[in-house]
C-alpha cells in the first residue's frame, strides 16, 4: 500500500508513479492468461501515451476506448491520463446510434477499437487493439504535463435507459474522493473480481483505490458466465467479489458452487439494482463472509452503503447509510426536505 501519504500526489498519474516503483511486481490485473504487474502496466502507458501524443492528442482532449474489459483499456486509460487527456469509456453492449451519439457529442481526437470493428464515423485518429502492443514499446515522451487534481479525467455514460445516455465528468479529485469512500470494500493488497464491463462507473472512478492499495483486479470474461466467475474466485484467491444481484442468484444456483472453494472471500459486494433481502441473507450464509450492499449512480459514483458488522436487518433491508465524505438529503417533489419515513427523492 502507498499509505495515507497522497497529499503530494495530485493526480492518478502522479498515484501511478509512486505505486509502481513501490510495487513493481505485483499484479495490477490477471486478464485471462495475460497478468500486467505495476510495473508493466506504468511502462506500457507511457509508450502508449508517447502514440497518442504523436497523433495529435494533448490536454483536454478526448479519448474513446470501444474495448471489452481488459488489461490493455487499463493501459490506454492511464496512457491518455498522462496526456491530460479524457477518456470516455463506450460500453460494448451500446448499439449503433448510441455509439453514434457519444461520438459525436465527444468529438474524440483519437479511438481505440477492436480489429475486427470499423471506427463509427468521428472518431478521429484510430489505433486498433492489435496495434497496442506495439505502441506501448516505444519511448516514452520527454516531458509530460503536469496534472492537475481538478482537471477532468473521465466520462461515464449512463445506460440511456430514458433516453440518449447522459455523460458524468470525473476529475482525478473525483476519483481520490471515491476511494475514501469505499470502505470495506477496499483493502491494501485486495484481489478483487471485476464482472462488468470497464465503461462503467463501477471501474472508471476505481483507478485511485486501486493504485493506492495496491489491488490486484481479476477480470471476468465477457459475456459474463457463474462458472467461470466461481473459478476465478477459488483459482485467483479472490479476497473481494462484486457482482448485481442476479449475477450473485446465478452464482449461488450453479452446480458447481458447493465444490468451490469461497474461503478466500473477505467481502461480498451487491448493488446496481433492487437487492432482495432473501438473496443477501443466503450470500451471508453460503459465502461465508460478511455482505455490503451498496446504492450509487453514474453521476455519483459512491452514495450509500451498509458496513461489516451491520446487523442483519440492516444489510438485508436497506442500503445503509452514506459513504465517507457524502451528505445525503432526501427532498420531495418542490425540493424541500422530508420527514423521517416520508417517500422522496435522494439529492
């Protein structure tokens, strides 16, 4: 762990530096076959950063990656950080005129896309995956910006359930605020089991928590499967397991489960959606560890959650309360705040 001694890092950038040279070779990410230790991963972002850079983008530029989950959207994510950069995360289940949208209310200078996909119309200067490898080689640039606290970071599109999906800004302070916030979801020298895709909130705001404990991110496949899930979890050692409440009924239903070893398991973490009560008691008791149960949105990336040691009640029936840093107010449909046990909406 980089410790609490992050009042001279400003940046995820500057976080980056200092975990890999403490920590070079511990896994960052085990990507199926492929593990990128720290110090891997900080020597491929800046070769990469050293690409972009040559294709025009700079500070305040926008990077889209339309990559599946994997270790290489980790590197391109850092490698833009460098730049000051913003990168903005295409969720691969977007269909075509979403993709669209996004595009062309970015305007991104560059796009990562896969090699078998043609770049949508915008894009700016493409790098397919297959050319990662070898523009993560080359030299890293001369001198880099310095990086800011408060300049953007990151984009994360809600699912545009309502309508055309809406984009959620994130500074490197932002991201700093969401790892104080995690509780115990986070501790130094976690494994933890990433099952969804990257263009989420749910890891496009993780990158201060995981640098500055040092987290090694074990990544599930796409499409997600309950099989491989569980193997991950007994093959990898995994201390952390996050998953949406289906993901979690699936896992618990599989055959395989009872001869899984979930010893390893510290915590359980749920969310995203209505969580039943029946569902979080049977993972407390099945598991083996302790269950949180979180309540966030794309826009605010950390709101609630319950706490190890919360009574069963509590964890089983509610969200629990605010996470470190954030106030919480529930107001009704004029704004103004309600009572104790009144309905309203969270502000």
């Amino acid at each position: 762990m980089i410790g609490k001694r992050t009042g001279s890092l400003r940046s995820v950038v500057d976080l980056m530096r200092a975990t890999a040279e403490a920590h070079p070779d511990r896994e960052a990410f085990v990507d199926g076959d492929h593990r990128l230790t720290f110090g891997s991963w900080d020597r491929a972002a800046d070769g990469l950063a050293a690409t972009m850079a040559e294709a025009g983008v700079g500070r305040g530029d926008v990077v889209c990656l339309m990559l599946p989950s994997s270790a290489d959207y980790a590197v391109c994510y850092q490698a833009a950080m460098r730049l000051g950069a913003i990168t903005s995360g295409v969720n691969p289940r977007l269909g075509p005129g979403e993709v669209a949208s996004i595009i062309s209310r970015t305007r991104p200078k560059l796009t990562v896309v896969p090699p078998d996909r043609e770049p949508p119309h915008g894009a700016g200067r493409t790098i397919r995956r297959d050319e990662l490898h070898d523009a993560c080689r080359r030299d890293p640039i001369r001198r880099r910006p310095r990086i800011d606290g408060s300049e953007a970071v990151a984009i994360v599109w809600t699912s545009g359930t309502t309508g055309e999906p809406k984009g959620a800004v994130f500074g490197h302070a932002n991201l700093e605020a969401v790892a104080r916030g995690a509780g115990d979801l986070s501790r130094p020298g976690d494994r933890r089991l990433s099952p969804l895709p990257f263009a989420h909130v749910g890891y496009m705001t993780k990158p201060w928590d995981e640098l500055l404990n040092v987290i090694t991110t074990v990544i599930v496949p796409s499409p997600w499967k309950a099989g491989e899930a569980l193997r991950l979890i007994e093959a990898e050692a995994v201390t952390v397991a996050q998953g949406v409440p289906t993901q979690w009924a699936l896992m618990l239903a599989d055959p395989r489960f009872d001869a899984t070893d979930v010893s390893s398991l510290r915590v359980a973490g749920t969310g995203a959606s209505t969580v039943p009560p029946e569902l979080v008691k049977e993972m407390r008791r099945r598991l083996g560890c302790p269950v949180v149960v979180a309540y966030a949105s794309t826009e605010a990336a950390i709101t609630t959650r319950s706490r190890v040691g919360d009574a069963d009640e509590v964890v089983s029936a509610t969200v629990g309360g605010a996470s470190e840093g954030v106030e919480i107010e529930v107001v009704d449909d004029d704004g103004h705040p309600t009572a104790r046990g009144d309905v309203g909406r969270v502000r």
